[in-house]
C-alpha cells in the first residue's frame, strides 16, 4: 500500500505546530497502525530526521497508552485502540490526517503525544476505595449481586485513553469519570465514599479544564472499550443524590 | 518523576460543578417544556372561534381569583417563567463559554466537528429562540401592535387572526418553530439523561421516543393554527 500521511509536528510543548506531509510506500495491510508509522520513523531516522513522537506501550490494546485522532477519528475508523487498528482498514492511495488529542487539559508535549496527568488527577481526587492494607478478607464474605458485579466489570474496562476527551466536542472527560463512578459505585466496597467521590472527581474535572456534556454521545462511539454513555447517566444521578445529601 | 500536585481553589461543593449547573439546565427547560405544550393547547382555541379565543385569554386572568386579584396568577406564573428563563440561560451560556474554553486549538480533519453540529444547533438554535422570543412578546404580549389588514380592538383572537394573514409573519413562526422542535428533540432526551433517568438501552429507547414526541407534538401544534390562518380556514368574523 502507498498512502499520504498529513501529520501534527511540533517540537515541544510551547513551540508552534503545523502539518507535514509524508509520503509512506510499501505498506503491508498486515500492519498494525503504529508500526506504520514505526516504518516512517525508519525513514526519516535514515534521512537524519527527527522521528515522529507516538505514546505506545503494550500495543495490544489494553494498557490505554496509544492514542491518535486518525482522519477526525479517535484512534481511527475500528472500535479499537490505535495499536490495534490494522492497515487493512484503509485502501491504497489513502490520504490519512494523523493529530495528538485536542484538549486544552490534554496539553501536546510534542508531536503527537499529550499529557494525560488531568485524568491521574480525576482518579486521584475519588477514583478509588479507602481500605487498609494487609492480607486480603475473605471474598465471598461481602456478596455482590451478579449483575451489579457485570456492570461494574464493564465500566472498570476503561483503560484511561483519553479517546472519550478527544471526540467529545466539548473536550469533556464526562465518560472517564463516569466509568469509575460506575464501577465503584455497583460494589458494596464503593459505598461509603460514594458522594464524596462523585463531588470531588466532577470539581476536580472542572478545574482541569475538561468542558461539560451535552449529551451528543460521541464518546461512548470513539471508546474502544465501547463503555455505553449510561455511565455518565449514572453520574449525574449520583451527583444529583450527593446534592440532596447536602456534599 | 515529580508528584502531581493540584492547587485547590475555592471550595469543593456539589453546587459548583458542571453537573449542577446542567441540572439547572433541565429543571427550568422541564418548566418550558410544560408551559409550551400548555401554551400550544390554548392555541388550538383558535379554530373553535374568536369569541372562544378570547374567553380563554380572559380566563387566564380569572384563575384563582377571588383569592388573588385578577390577573395576579398570569402574573406569578410570567414571574416564574422569567426566573427559570434566566437561570436556563445562565447555565447554557457558563456551559457554552466553558466548552469553548476546553479545546482552544481545533483539529484540521473536519470529521472531527461533524458531531458538533448537535451542539451547536442546541446552542445558536438557543439564541434563535431567545431572539424570537422577544419579538413574539412584543408583538402579542408588551405592545400587541398589528401588522395584519384588519382592525382588531381589544380582541387578541382577531390580533392572532389579522398578523397571521401575513405570509412573513407566519414564515417567520415557522422557522422558530423549527428551532424550537429541534431544541425539545434533544432537550428533553439531554434533561432525562442529566436528571438520571436513562440508565439502560430500554429507558434511553423511551427516552428518546418521548423526545420525539414531545417535538413533534409542539411544534406541529403551534403550527396549526398560523397555516390555518394563512390559507382561509380561520376567518375572523
């Protein structure tokens, strides 16, 4: 495959950015996305060019790490993280804009890397369970219905890559943080923090700088985990019981 | 690697949240939507005649009363509605100006902005309405001047029936008719969602079905009694 690639450089975080353009030749369509641009950074390495600067860790679609905004769409046409996008989703002769996330609360590092430390700070601010450490109690001492227990494994899917920000026209983190008020929510072990938490992460997540929903549900279409816009439904339920309980 | 530090500014409450604020979004938009379907009915009194029209109107101003003076319930309720159009605004034009705020530097792959159509229907069909809404009072609330042919006195049934022989006046409830139908679309689907109400495939299915009715039942209800005029059906004497 033959394709043209338009691609955001930009050298550091306060420097200005444009679009380059590449040409890539003999592409197999066996590739994932990644090593397509792991064969252009060969080139350009070859050349004596900086090479393109990319987040990847596990490149198999679970750590969260890879993300890009591929032709206006988060991590590309597939339901899937881009590492696990293959070159068989395009066709030859494609051209294919490559950009970083767009998120003033995702700021560009360089190229197309973002820092995603605001979501560190969503999690940190409730995104968790108080408990002491030392041996683990006994599981089946706390009983968790089954369908609760479904639901809250399919909100804890979410691998934090930022693709729900990255749709959302209003640059929102509103799906993040309602997969982790889902997931903590549905368990008995989430209760006791579960206004608190709902309070804390939403200021949090305001102050970083995220924008609010409006409920377009573009997220839930770009989340590769396909975490369905109900969480953010139970977000603001819970929000709206912390209210009544006077957080 | 340093660790992450926040500065915490203000305090933390649940009432300065985005959430909050879109809250006070659907519980004043709520108000509207059943004061539009309220006011869409009393519409329709239009094709029982004009001396129908105008004992409704009349009764309006009688509601409650001895207990109130007449035309004091109108008048708490108008205060109620200016109350929740205020607080409807405000928080859109927060929520506006903050979502503006989130993605400063805006993708060159114009895919990206196809979903933000909705959002900004929502928005600029917001302001269409605001628009509108103060000509729609001037004309038949505050001044209730005509531009229509014939001579109306104190009649609001003739006023409605003399302004809407004119076919720019009846274009231009139409097309406010329009942005108001889209706005109710995805105003009540966003207000269920936001008050917690579509959790599950099945509740947003209904959610989004009532949506549409609701639109649909408004806007075309409202758009009755204008073409009706229009073409003849409705004479004012």
């Amino acid at each position: 495959m033959n394709l043209t690639l338009k691609i955001w450089r930009q050298a550091g975080p306060r420097a200005q950015g444009e679009m380059v353009t590449y040409p890539v030749t003999d592409i197999s369509e066996d590739m994932s996305f990644l090593e397509m641009l792991d064969v252009l950074n060969e080139q350009l390495n070859a050349r004596g060019e900086e090479p393109i600067a990319f987040d990847s860790d596990c490149r198999e679609g679970i750590c969260g790490m890879c993300g890009l905004m591929i032709s206006g769409q988060a991590h590309g046409p597939e339901v899937t993280t881009t590492c696990q996008l293959h070159m068989r989703s395009f066709k030859d002769g494609d051209e294919i804009t490559v950009e970083p996330w767009r998120a003033d609360a995702f700021p560009v590092i360089k190229d197309l890397v973002v820092d995603r430390s605001s979501f560190d700070r969503i999690i940190q601010a409730g995104g968790f369970i108080s408990a002491n450490t030392g041996s683990a109690p006994e599981a089946h001492s706390v009983p968790v219905p089954k369908p609760k227990a479904d639901r809250s494994f399919m909100a804890a899917a979410c691998i934090g890559c930022g693709a729900c920000v990255a749709a959302c026209p209003n640059a929102s983190g509103m799906l993040f943080m309602g997969a982790k008020i889902t997931h903590l929510g549905e368990l008995p072990q989430g209760q006791p923090e579960r206004d608190a938490r709902v309070v804390s992460m939403v200021s949090t997540h305001d102050h970083e700088g995220f924008g609010g929903c409006t409920n377009v549900g573009a997220c839930a279409d770009a989340c590769p985990k396909e975490i369905p816009l109900d969480v953010i439904n139970q977000l603001n339920k819970d929000l709206r019981r912390a209210l009544m309980h006077g957080e | 690697m340093a660790t992450n530090t926040l500065p915490r500014t203000g305090q933390i409450s649940a009432r300065r949240t985005t959430v909050f604020m879109k809250l006070l979004m659907a519980l004043s938009g709520a108000l509207f939507v059943f004061y539009v379907l309220l006011h869409m009915y009393g519409n329709l009194k239009i094709f029982a005649g004009v001396e129908a029209f105008d004992e409704y109107a009349y009764h309006l101003r009688t509601i409650l009363t001895p207990i109130l003076p007449f035309g004091g319930f109108l008048w708490l309720f108008r205060a109620l509605l200016v109350v929740a159009l205020v607080a409807h605004a405000w928080s859109a034009f927060y929520l506006w100006s903050k979502a503006q705020g989130a993605r400063k530097t805006r993708y060159v792959a114009k895919q990206a902005a196809k979903r933000t159509l909705k959002t900004k229907w929502m928005r600029w069909g917001g302001v269409a309405l605001l628009l509108f809404l103060v000509w729609h009072l001037l004309q038949f609330t505050i001044l209730k001047f005509n531009v229509g042919p014939d001579a109306v006195g104190d009649s609001p049934g003739k006023l409605v029936i003399s302004s809407f022989q004119v076919w720019w006046v009846v274009l231009i409830y139409l097309l406010a008719l329009v942005a108001l139908g889209l706005h109710l679309y995805h105003g009540v689907w966003s207000a269920t969602q936001t008050l917690g109400w579509a959790g599950g495939v099945r509740s947003r299915r209904n959610a989004k079905a009532t949506a549409t009715v609701i639109a649909l039942v408004t806007s075309i209800g409202f758009a009755l009694p204008p073409l009706a005029i229009l073409f003849g059906f409705v004479k004012g004497n």
